[in-house]
C-alpha cells in the first residue's frame, strides 16, 4: 500500500512539473517567464470571445495559427461591420450578459470612444514596444495593421490617364468628366459605417479644399455603401467606374483576382487607418484574451497579417508585400496614420458629427 502511494504521489509530481514545462515551453521568446501563468490561465479559460470587424476569410490564417500554439483555447470569432460590432457590445455589457472578451475594429473612433468610457483593461502586452508610439493608447488599446485608404476603380472602363494622383484631381475629374461618372462614383455610407465616418472626417482634417471635393462628389450622384465588399463588386461588374476611401488592404487582395480591379493612392496626403484591439476590463476569458491580443502583436502574428491575411503588418521589422516597410518605401511622406488617441473623439461628440453630417448631406447630394 506504501509503495503504491510513493507511485501515486510520484506520478502526479511528474504530471504537475510536465504541464507546467509544457505551458513553460510555449512561452515566447524574450516574454517574462511568469507568462507560463497566463498560458496556464487560459488553458482553464478555454476560449476566447472576439467581436471583430476583420472578415472571417482574411482572419482565417490568424485563427488556425493561433489554435495550433494554444489548442486548448478556442477562438469563438465572430465578424460584424464596425456599427455592429460597436452596438452589440455596448447592449451586451449595459444588460451585464456575456460579450466580447476582446474587441478588434477598422472602426478606430468607436474604439477609443470605448476605451474612453472605462471598457478597456490597461494591459502593456510584452509586444508594446514593437508597436509604433502612435498605435499605442496608454497601454490599452493597440493599432494592429497599417491599412491604406484608397482609390479602385474599373481597369476595362476607366483608362489609366483618368485615375486622379491627388484630391484635387479625383475634384477635376468629376467637374470634368461629369457625365461619365454620374451615377457611377461609390464609397462609404458614413452613417452606417463607423470606418467610412472616422475616414471622411480626417480627410476633412487634412484637405483645404475638402468640401469642393464633397460638392463633386454631389454634382455625379455619388452611390453609398456599408462595406467595402459591396463597393467592390459594383466596381468590379462596372456599375460602378470609381470608389473612394476603400480599404486598400481588402481592394489590393481582390485586385490579385480579379483583372477589373485596379487599386490607386493618392500623393498628396493618403490615410492610413489601423484595426484597433482592446481587452474588456470586465472580459470573463482575461488570460485568454491576452494571448490572443499578444499573438496578434507578435512577429508571428503580424507575419500572418501581412502574408496571409493581407492587412498590411503595423511592426516594421516584418519583412513582405503588405506591410508597413514596403508601404512607407512606395509612398513614404505621403503616408499619414490615423494616431490611436483620444483626438479620434473630436467628430463622435453629438452636436459636432450631427452638424459635419448634415453639411457632408447638403454637400454631397444624400439627404
């Protein structure tokens, strides 16, 4: 009986010391060794919940590599449009049932105005120095990718010597060519797209002459749309010649495909928008949580961005087509990030975004 105890006991020493080398193992290289704890804590989590504007295809490579580091934990994804993801969780958390664990947004304004209001847990991922000062919200909220905003338009219909360099061209063509377009310019519908609102009113920021451009846009009857992949088709099937604002990370996969797809920048300023994350201070899947926004920092993580998923990497120190590196190489001073700060808000307090809209309505002709 003695002897069976010593093995018991035996046993089960060498099981506790296994699965704490094994949890040890997994922990990154240059991470603090006490992260074996929260490897460990998630583990007994099991799941992460992430409510993310990202489609479920692009996030798809993110997910499985994720799952093959930490197969215990399972990623409950779940893919809405910015509006949505914000709404949704603003009723979840007010009606106290569950919600998201982490929240990842194009929507970079409703994701401030989250962290703003006490949603966000501070928490200085081991990856924060990798990630510019700008993406950096006091340790709370992260940017992930370096997206462009851009131009994209009907290879077959719309010759390369109509595709606007600068705003004030993409103005002149509309003046100019005006019967060609109208009818057949598209971009965001900046009432239902919280991307498409944060988008237009930096551009308001940064161009002079932003509300002749608005007034162009009126004069052809611009078409609006909720997401980017609507955009997408309309221009690609030549209902639509020309879209403005598209995000390019989307616009630049597409384009790979598809021969009528053609992608522009714009030289005198061009936005660059990044997928802003966040872990709910009240998330009941905490470690787990935290993996998943330190994998998304990770090289690793940020590799796969760029890769496979295609958003553009926000690390420089990631090497490929869609990252920040090559971006800043092709376009360099042009480039103009939109900075994960509190200067986000400016436009989301009520009375300033009801007068900008109904002035961009009066401008652009959509009442």
């Amino acid at each position: 009986m003695l002897v069976k105890r010593r093995i018991a006991i035996a046993l089960g020493l060498a099981l506790a010391a296994g699965f704490s080398l094994n949890a040890a193992a997994q922990v990154p290289a240059g991470y603090p060794a006490d992260y074996a704890k929260i490897i460990d804590g998630a583990r007994k989590e099991g799941k992460v919940v992430v409510y993310s504007t990202t489609d479920s295809k692009a996030a798809d490579a993110l997910i499985k590599d994720f799952s093959a580091l930490y197969p215990a934990v399972k990623v409950e994804y779940n893919d809405m449009n910015s509006t949505e993801v914000y709404n949704r969780f603003i009723s979840e958390a007010a009606a106290g049932g569950t919600t998201a664990d982490v929240m990842w947004s194009s929507s970079m304004d409703l994701q401030v105005k989250l962290v703003a209001e006490g949603y966000g847990m501070p928490y200085k991922s081991p990856e924060a120095a990798a990630v510019p000062g700008w993406a950096n919200l006091k340790d709370t909220a992260y940017g992930t990718t370096f997206e462009p905003a851009a131009i994209v338009y009907n290879k077959r219909l719309v010759p390369a010597d109509e595709v606007p360099a600068t705003h004030a061209e993409f103005t002149k063509l509309l003046i100019t060519k005006h019967d060609k377009y109208k009818n057949k310019v598209t971009t965001y519908d900046i009432e239902k797209s919280g991307v498409g609102f944060s988008l237009i009113t930096h551009d308001l920021k940064l161009d002079p002459h932003f509300w002749d451009f608005a007034k162009a846009l009126g004069s052809v009857a611009v078409r609006v749309q909720s997401s980017t992949g609507t955009m997408l088709e309309r221009i690609s099937s030549g209902e639509n010649l020309i879209g403005y604002n598209v995000l390019g990370s989307y616009a630049l996969t597409r384009a790979k495909k598809d021969p009528s797809i053609g992608v522009a920048f714009t030289k005198d300023f061009n936005l660059v928008l990044s997928r802003v994350i966040f872990i709910n201070k009240s998330a009941k899947n905490t470690n787990a949580a935290k993996l998943w926004l330190d994998y998304l920092l990770s090289k690793r993580g940020q590799t796969i961005i760029a890769n496979d998923a295609q958003l553009f990497a926000i690390r420089g120190d990631v090497s490929g087509a869609t990252t920040s590196a090559e971006l800043t190489r092709q376009l360099g001073a042009s480039l103009k990030p939109m900075p994960v700060t509190t200067d986000l808000l400016e436009y989301l307090d009520q009375t300033k975004r009801l007068a900008f809209l109904k002035q961009w309505k009066d401008a652009a002709g959509k009442k």
